[in-house]
C-alpha cells in the first residue's frame, strides 16, 4: 500500500488557503515559466508550492517580475518539520537540484532524473499530507529515457508510484464557443497506442474496471451524484450492425449492458462521428472515447489553452495542461507564454479537492 493510501488526505483549517503541489516540468521548455505565473497569479486563493531547482525558479521568476519573491525550502527540512505556512505574497518552492545548466529549448539528460524526482517528491508530499493534490507542467519523455529510466508518461509513472493497477486518461475543459456551454470530459478507453493495437487491447473486463473508475471518480472527486457516461463506438458508425466491424457487439454493448446492471448510467455506442454535438452532449457528464485520436481532437478544438488533463483512479488528485513543453517558444524567451491551461489545471485541482472533502464527510 502507498503511502498516500495510508495517510489520506490532510484537513485543511479553514483559515489557510488550500495547498497543492506545482512540478514545474521540463526546466528547458515552458513548464517553470508557467508554473510560477499561474502560482502567482492565484496566490490569494491557493498556496501552489513549486517543485523545481529553486534557485532556477527565483531567478526565472525575477526575470518575470522582480515582485515575485520565491522562498526555497529543502525536501529534507519539509520531511523533518512540515510545510510552514507562507502568506500570498511569497510562492514557495521545494528544491530538487537539477544535474545541469539550463538552456531555454535545449535539452539535456543531466536533468532527466531531477524531473522524475520533482514527481516523487509529489507524490510523497500528498500522502504526507503536505498537499492535497498535485498539479503537473510538461516534461520531456525523451530526456528521462535518455537518462537512462524507462518512462511512458506521467499517467503511467504516478500509476506505478502509487501501486494503481488501471488509471484512465480524461481530458476537461470549458469549451470556447456557446458562451453557456457545459464542460466538456472526454476519457479514453487507451491512450498511447498504435492503431493497430486498439482493438485487441478492448475488452469487457477492461471496459469495466474503466467505467468503474469514470462513474466513482465522478461521485467521489468531481462531486456528480448520479453521472451519465455516453460511449463512443470503436468502428464508423458504431459498426453499422457489424457490417464495419463486430467490436460493438462482441465487446462493447456487453460491457455497458453489465455496467447498467452495476448501477452506472453508461450509454451507447454511438458513432463518434456524431456523438459530440450539444443535443448529446448536455446530457452527458463524460464521453468514454475508444482511442486518443478518435476522442482528443474534439476536445481540444473546442477548449485548447482552457483543457486540463486529469488522471482517474488513483488515490491522489493529479491534474496537467493539456499541451506539451513548447521549446521552441521557451526559447524565444520569456513572455509568450500562454499559462491559461496551467491555472485552469490548478483551478480543477482545488475544485476536485473541495469535492473529495465534501464526499469524505
């Protein structure tokens, strides 16, 4: 069992603004200068505690605004003695040393495994209770690999950390266009593989253990009483009563029928070409997509720069933009930069907390 399956979750004092951790990511891409806008930017309502090379983030956040004042506290000293508690007007930052200088857009393995460590400094910090959730900037999976650590992704390592046999991938955010438009949440059935694989890697047992984890997470973490989940079919048209393939039938509609029978409102196959339309989708609170690309262009065209990548099923709120480390723009400079993704990451953690509370009590 993981630490954080032992402690839970600590009690936030009403008088304290609730505390999160910030990983601050690839130090070459935009992932720092992110971090520190977004913490900054919310100081009043979150105590977002970056997890970085301090030294590297007070001078990148004097380079932003000489305001920002950035106070480095060792991982030991957290360990021996806790969090203390910072007032708004200083972000304060966990020091994991970096192995190498920084250069904006370049990567360098000598920074792979502090990366990684920023990750488990997270992680222990939640089951600590440090922290209530922990809140991702983008990192670079090839540096870590280069580093010398297999590494798929941050959904597959905080599995791993965590000792979570299945967590989902679900992408959410505000789309841009109806102004009175309802969130959107896109799962995936899979997530990083070729497709090829997707079918083989669909069955009734594995649509099960992830509706399972889409309808609790929405109970207990999103604080839905009674979630709808609409499915997208594998094949066009949801196989056209298998004509286009027997996926929905041989597997899909079987699962969802003995998911009803669990008590989860989970509906389909609908053919995904038509499935994302408001008429279907305000009466859903999540759309279980079958694969990445059949269900995460929508999503994105509709949210992008407001998405947020969520990871279900573990016992820990983990949540992260929805865009990758961005070194070209990281190396052009600071200041073009879009962080609206990053406080929208932090903002859904601290709602995903609030709910947690609510359905502990």
């Amino acid at each position: 069992m993981s630490a954080t399956q032992q402690t839970g979750r600590a009690a936030v004092p009403p008088s304290r603004r609730p505390v999160v951790a910030v990983t601050t990511g690839e130090p070459a891409g935009i992932g720092p200068e992110i971090s520190i806008r977004a913490a900054w930017s919310m100081r009043e309502r979150v105590n977002a505690v970056l997890i970085g090379d301090a030294a590297f983030l007070a001078m990148t956040a004097a380079d932003i605004d000489p305001a920002i004042r950035v106070s480095a506290l060792s991982l030991q000293a957290v360990r021996n003695g806790g969090l203390p508690h910072f007032g708004p007007n200083v972000l304060c930052a966990i020091d994991i040393p970096l192995g190498a200088h920084v250069k904006p857009g370049v990567l360098d393995q000598e920074n792979g495994r502090a990366v990684l460590a920023t990750l488990d400094a997270a992680i222990e910090g939640v089951g600590a209770g440090w922290f209530e959730a922990v809140v991702t900037a983008p990192l670079q999976k090839s540096t870590i690999n280069d580093a010398g650590v297999p590494f798929s992704g941050h959904t597959e390592y905080f599995a791993d950390r965590t000792g979570t046999p299945r967590v989902v991938m679900m992408l959410a955010g505000q789309p841009h266009f109806p102004a009175d438009a309802a969130p959107l949440r896109v799962a995936l059935a899979t997530t990083h593989l070729p497709l090829k694989d997707v079918s083989s890697a669909i069955t009734r047992e594995s649509l099960a253990e992830i509706l399972d984890i889409i309808d609790r997470d929405l109970r207990l973490k999103f604080g839905i009483a009674a979630p709808r989940i609409l499915v997208t079919g594998l094949n066009p048209h949801a196989g056209e009563n298998g004509y286009l393939g027997r996926e929905e039938i041989d597997t899909i509609t079987p699962a969802l029928e003995a998911a009803r029978a669990r008590g989860i409102d989970a509906r389909g196959p609908y053919p995904a070409d038509t499935l994302f339309q408001p008429k279907y989708l305000q009466d859903a609170d999540c759309v279980l997509a079958m694969y990445h690309d059949q269900g995460l262009p929508v999503l994105k065209h509709a949210t992008f720069g407001r998405g947020v990548n969520i990871t279900l099923g573990l016992p820990l709120i983990r949540t992260s933009v929805d865009h990758g480390t961005a070194l070209d723009l990281a190396a052009q400079g600071l200041g073009l930069a879009d962080y609206a993704s990053m406080e929208e990451a932090i903002a859904s953690a601290l709602r995903m907390a609030e709910a947690s509370r609510k359905s502990q009590q």
